[in-house]
C-alpha cells in the first residue's frame, strides 16, 4: 500500500477463524496486536489493531493473576482480623486454613460443574471469603474461652455454638436457593458457588476444626483451668496424713463438742 503524504489514516479488516478456547484466544489477539505494532509508517505512525472481541480477550487474559492477588489479599484480611477477635495466633492460622480449604474445594467443584475462570466466577469467590470466615471463626473464639482440657473445651464450643454456626449455613442456603430457579448465568453461577461454599464451610467449621483443635488447640484464654481445680490423686493421700498429725477427724470433733452443749444448758 503506497503512503501519500495526505493520507492522514486507513485502515481494513481481518477475520480469526473460530477459537474455542481462552488460550488460543488471546494467542490470536497478542499475535494480531504484535503483528501490526511492528509494521512501520513515514512519520513514525504506528498501526494498531482493535476488534470488539479483544475486549473479554483482555479481561480473560489478566483474570487469573487478578484472582490470585485478590484471594491472597482477602485471605490476608481474614487472618488480621482473626488474629486481633480471638486474641491467639494459632487459632487465627487454623481458621485460615479452613477458609482456604473452602475456598479450594470450592474451586475443585467449579471444575466438574464446567465453569471457568471469568469475571462472574472471581467476583462470586472472593465474595466466598467473607462467607467462609463466619462458620470456623465462632467455633475457634468459643474453643478459647471455654475451660478444660482439649476434648472437653471442644465439646463444649460444639454445644455452645455448634447449633448457631449451623442454623446460619442453612439461612444461608435458603437466602439463594432460588436462584436454581432462573435461567441468567449469572444467578446459576452465584446458586452453584454460594452452595458448595455453605457446604465446605460447614464441613471445615463444624468436623474439621474441632478435630485440628482437639489434638494440637491452643491453651484457654481463662486464667483458670478446670484440670487444675479439679484434685490431684496424691490429694487424698496428703488428706489422711492431716487427719493423721491431728489425731481427731471432724466427726470426732462434733462428739466432743456435745458435751459441752449440754453442760452449757
């Protein structure tokens, strides 16, 4: 093509043949774009190569570094703030383990439902996180203020909060469920994640953590342990040896003083 000096612009079209995946997609734009970049003009003009379709190519093209970031952001904040409402590093750790366990099934489930990465999927996922949070976060604050050994302070965090964690998985579900009703992709794609999160979420929050804290929990926050009120066998033993340097028991003593009631009166 000859290059008046009037020519101020020009341009002509181009087709891709049909792409079905992301990569081969953003293949072909970074190519096409490379490919009229290196073509060079009089004057220094540079062509440029634009299609409406390079749009969701762009957006597909950094969506998975933007998810990457923003999970690890997200789940950075969780374990802030963790950190700062239950008062104990290790258990905000466990509780980010969990989250992040959820996530990741949740992410594993995407796959046999066929969805991929997109803008819908990432925003729907860091939403999870929040989501997450709220059914291990209960169950590791009530674990720090109960009192007992492992097994019992456990229990009793299950029977305190275990109901509550669980009744709010449910109204969850009930909140979104009839979004299975519509045909939008958009609302399918929010019914499947929010449901397996629900699902994880519970299972992390209700089976998972109180077994990780019943074998290496943190210590109680209370001063006062139930294992150290409770008395020690040698207790007993120290008992009747008092009894023993004394020589009177408290049964004796209360014979002793009947006499005296009755010389008294």
């Amino acid at each position: 093509m000859a290059w008046s000096s009037g020519q101020i612009a020009s341009r002509f079209d181009s087709y891709f043949i049909k792409l079905a995946h992301t990569r081969d997609k953003i293949k072909a734009m970074d190519s096409t774009r490379g490919a009229a970049t290196s073509i060079e003009f009089p004057g220094g003009q540079r062509a440029v190569a634009y299609s409406f379709v390079f749009l969701p190519w762009t957006t597909n093209k950094v969506i998975d570094e933007e998810l990457r970031r923003n999970l690890l952001l997200a789940l950075a904040a969780v374990f802030i703030v963790a950190v700062f409402i239950i008062a104990d590093l290790l258990s905000a750790l466990y509780v980010l383990f969990c989250v992040s366990f959820t996530i990741l099934d949740t992410i594993f489930v995407m796959y046999y439902w066929d969805l991929t990465i997109n803008t819908v999927t990432t925003i729907i996922l860091i939403l999870s996180v929040g989501l997450a949070v709220d059914y291990s976060a209960h169950v590791a604050h009530e674990f720090m203020v109960a009192q007992g050994n492992r097994a019992e302070r456990v229990a009793y965090s299950l029977t305190q909060i275990g109901v509550a964690v669980f009744n709010g998985g449910f109204s969850t579900f009930l909140a979104f469920v009839f979004l299975s009703l519509g045909d939008s992709y958009v609302f399918t794609v929010f019914f499947k994640v929010f449901l397996a999160v629900v699902i994880f979420g519970l299972f992390h929050g209700l089976v998972f953590l109180p077994v990780l804290l019943s074998l290496i929990g943190p210590p109680s926050h209370s001063a006062t342990d139930i294992s150290k009120v409770e008395p020690e066998s040698g207790d007993s033993s120290n008992t009747e040896k008092k009894v023993a340097e004394n020589g009177t028991t408290a049964a004796e003593e209360e014979v002793e003083m009947e006499p005296l009631k009755e010389q008294t009166v």
